[in-house]
DNA sequence: ATTTGCACTTGCAATATGCAAGCAAAAATA
DNA sequence: TATTTTTGCTTGCATATTGCAAGTGCAAAT
C-alpha cells in the first residue's frame, strides 16, 4: 500500500484521501455499531469485502491513525482493533450520513428505528455514543 | 460506466456506493461553496481531476440525481450542472467533515474561519447555505 | 474562413480490487 | 504428544478503475 500525497489542502480532499473509498467507513461502522474487534469480525460482515482488501484498509487506517492495533486478551493468535480518539470524532459524519441515507433511499426498519432516536436529539445521541465508545479506549 | 449492485441494506453502505470515492464530494463541494457548474470549471480545480474521471463521475452523479445536466443560458457549447435537492441535503455531512479535518489537519485560514463560523450554530448555518443553494434550483 | 473554447472520448499504462488458494503461528482436540 | 482447527494474514492472477496525453466534434468568436 503505498501512501497517498494530499491532492490539496482543502478538508474535505484531505478527508477523502483518508476515508474516501467504499470500505474504510465500513470498518470503522462496524466497531461503532457492530462491536466487531478482530479481522475474522469484519469479515463476516454483510458486505463481504476480500480477505487482501480488509488487510489493506486495515494498514491504511493504522496508519492514519483511525485504528490501533493490540494484543487480544483471549488469545495470541487473535488481533484485537480499536478506534482512536480520531475515529470516535467521526461518529457526526456517520449520523449524518445516516440520516441523509433515510431520507433518500429505503432502510432496514430496525436500523430506521435507531436513525430516528439520533434525530430526536442529535447533540445527546452524539455524546452517549461517544462516551461509550470511549469507555474502550480508556480502560 | 457500470451500475453498482448495493453492498447491502446498510445505509452507509448505500451512500458509500454512490459518492463513496475520492471525487464525487470534490465536485459536491465545488457546486456547493465555489459555485461551479461547468465541466470547465471542474477541471480548473485544485485537485487536478482527469477529464474522464471527471466525465464518468459527472455521469454517475447524474445517474443518481445528486446534479442535474441543463442547457447553458449563456451558449450551447456549454453544458451547466445543477445541484438538486438529494445533493444538497448532504450538506450537514460536508460540514461535519469539515469540523472533523479541522480538529485533526491543518486547514487553510479562510476555510478554518468558515468552519468556526459554521460550529457557532450549526443548525442556522446549515439552514442559511441550503436556502441559498436551493434558489439555485427553484428559479 | 480560420481559430479558439468547450465538453467530452479514446488509447494505453499504472494502480486497485476481487477471488481463490496458500501459509505460519497459536489454540483446541484427540 | 500428535493432529486438526482457528486466526490473521499473503500471494497469484484476472478484472476493473484510475491517470495521463492526445484527439474529436460542435459552437462561438475573430
């Protein structure tokens, strides 16, 4: 994996050259929502992505920060991944993304049930969640 | 051009499969707060797009009604997009990514004192921009 | 009549993705 | 203790996407 050069300053470039592909939000997703910890977790998700491809994002989103990498408790053959500070950070863009994909496309009625909560209180949704998430990184 | 199949249900998973990549925003972006709305104008911008990456997203976008492709007043050799309202309902996700390259890059200071004001009161930001864009569309 | 501007398209090389198989270390099982 | 299974990858190869440079066709300006 080679590392990108920015294309330019501007935030939102230098944002998509971190996040900007179809996987690296999945991966984050699924430690958010899913609390999936380890290669063989983000792997079984839905999406299916290729065993080489989860390597790569993987190695992008440790380099950027995004992820850590440690030694699993249960076992030495285990991996165990954990968002950053930085990542939690992004929870905002992904309930909006949430929220923008309600309004435009059909949803999962459970997933529907949870975007309409974060609605009600989108300031409150963000601090409980992010206080969860960092519980984690903490202990 | 081809038609993605859906991932899946996710809604992350959806919006990433149609402005999941590293030009879609770029060019979201360059309707949205440069006010761009050529083909010519595109390819001016900072990030140096290849014409038929810039060809092929344009049409994507199209494909998904995130702009539209209208008659130039000014001349028939021009072509003029148009943002519509799926698009600009993506504007909170822009300003969280923004307010999140703010708190983790370096951000040129014009668009740092953007962002700051966004942050004051985001609502009425967001209210204010999407008023202006919708104008756009409604004349 | 010729040149310029605009919105693309085309050809081709480089890069990224997707799929299937393989592999080493650790853990579980016999 | 020996064998099998689990885990987290890597490798090889086909296909798809991206990037670069050049070219094309139509409209407008000179």
């Amino acid at each position: 994996m080679k590392k990108d050069k920015k294309r330019s300053e501007c935030p939102i470039s230098c944002s998509l050259d971190i996040f900007g592909d179809k996987w690296s939000l999945l991966i984050i997703r699924d430690m958010m929502f899913a609390n999936k910890s380890t290669y063989g977790d983000f792997l079984k998700s839905e999406e299916k992505i290729a065993t080489n491809i989860l390597a790569s994002r993987l190695q992008s989103l440790e380099e950027n920060k995004l992820i850590e990498k440690l030694e699993h408790p249960d076992s030495k053959a285990k991996v165990l991944y954990r968002l950053t500070q930085k990542s939690i950070d992004l929870l905002p863009i992904i309930v909006e993304i949430h929220i923008w994909a309600e309004k435009h496309f059909d949803i999962p009625a459970d997933i529907k049930a949870m975007i309409k909560e974060a609605k009600k209180d989108k300031d409150e949704f963000i601090k409980t969640t992010t206080r969860q998430l960092k519980k984690q990184i903490t202990t």
